[in-house]
C-alpha cells in the first residue's frame, strides 16, 4: 500500500492519464486528433474543389459540343446504314477533327463531315471512314468512356498525389491502343 501511496502522492503528477491535462496522454491523443481532423478536412475539400472542376468542365464541354454537332441527316445515315445500329444517337459535326464518343448513359456517336463525301444526289463514306467509326463503336461497346469517368474520379480522390495526374494520358492511350488491336485482331 505504501508504494502506490507515494506514486499516487509523488509531487508534480497530478494526473497521468488525465484527459484534460496538456502533460498527460489525453492530450497528446486531443492534438493528434486535431491535426488528423484538420487533414481530413484539407483532403475533403480538396476531393470537393478537383470534382467541382471536372464537373464545370465537363458541363462546359457538353454544352460547346451541343452548340456544334447536330443529328444526321437521312442521307448521313443511309451512308453509314448496316454500320450503326438505329438505336445509337449519332450526330454531325463540322468543325471537329476526328469522331467521339459522348455521354455514358445516353451514349452519341459524334462523327465529323470529312469522313464523307457528298454529291448532289448522294453521301457516302470515304475510304477508310468504315474503320474510323468501327473503332468509335468499339469505345461504344465496351464502355471506355466509364473508365474514364472512373480514372476522373479517382484523380480528385486522389489530387494530392501528382503520380495521379501522369497516368491519365497513358490510360487515354491504352484505351486507344486496345481499340485499334482489338480492330486489327477482327
């Protein structure tokens, strides 16, 4: 009883675990929680402000890209007939350079004027143009442009890591690849 008096009793520790005291362990666990909170919140936020910029850029895209393309025509699709399932929304433009795909839920297949040519009684696809919107159905069909969407999701879980950043053009280019091999293997 004597020693656990006199440690109990020694003077200066009033409160060796005490949850209030600066001193003891509650403190010390008081401050790691702050700064753990502090992180999350740096974090959070960061997550908030790098999906607000995907998103507003995304709208912004969307919303340049409307304004440029615009459904094709009957004789368009008489051209790419047996090519383009009637279900999937394709749309002209004239100012892009090469075909996209757009939107996942509502997918468009976006092809550009110079993959025809136009005579006063027809339209028909160059040469060429047949495998240009083979490869753009391929991205249809397997989605790619969810695993894009997935890549910028976890770029902005992920801002503060700039290996993050490196990888997408190399996801981009895979996806590229893989369609052209998958087309050549076919």
């Amino acid at each position: 009883g004597d020693v656990v008096d006199n440690v109990t009793e020694a003077p200066g520790v009033k409160n060796p675990v005490g949850e209030n005291s600066s001193n003891g362990l509650g403190g010390t666990f008081e401050k790691s929680l702050n700064w753990s909170n502090i992180a999350l919140s740096v974090w959070l936020s960061g997550v908030i402000i790098s999906l607000g910029v995907v998103l507003f850029s995304y709208v912004k895209f969307k919303k340049s890209m409307m304004k440029r393309i615009t459904p094709i025509n009957s004789k368009h699709r008489e051209a790419i007939e047996g090519l383009v399932d009637k279900k999937i929304q394709v749309f002209i433009a004239k100012e892009l350079s090469s075909p996209m795909v757009m939107d996942l839920i509502k997918p468009k297949l976006v092809l550009v004027e110079s993959l025809f040519f136009t005579t006063e009684s027809r339209v028909d696809l160059k040469k060429g143009a047949k495998d240009v919107i083979h490869h753009e159905l391929v991205h249809l069909q397997r989605k790619d442009i969810l695993v894009k969407y997935l890549y910028l999701l976890a770029r902005s879980i992920h801002w503060f890591n700039p290996l993050v950043y490196m990888v997408g053009p190399a996801i981009n280019e895979d996806i590229e690849l893989s369609c052209d091999e998958y087309l050549t293997r076919k």
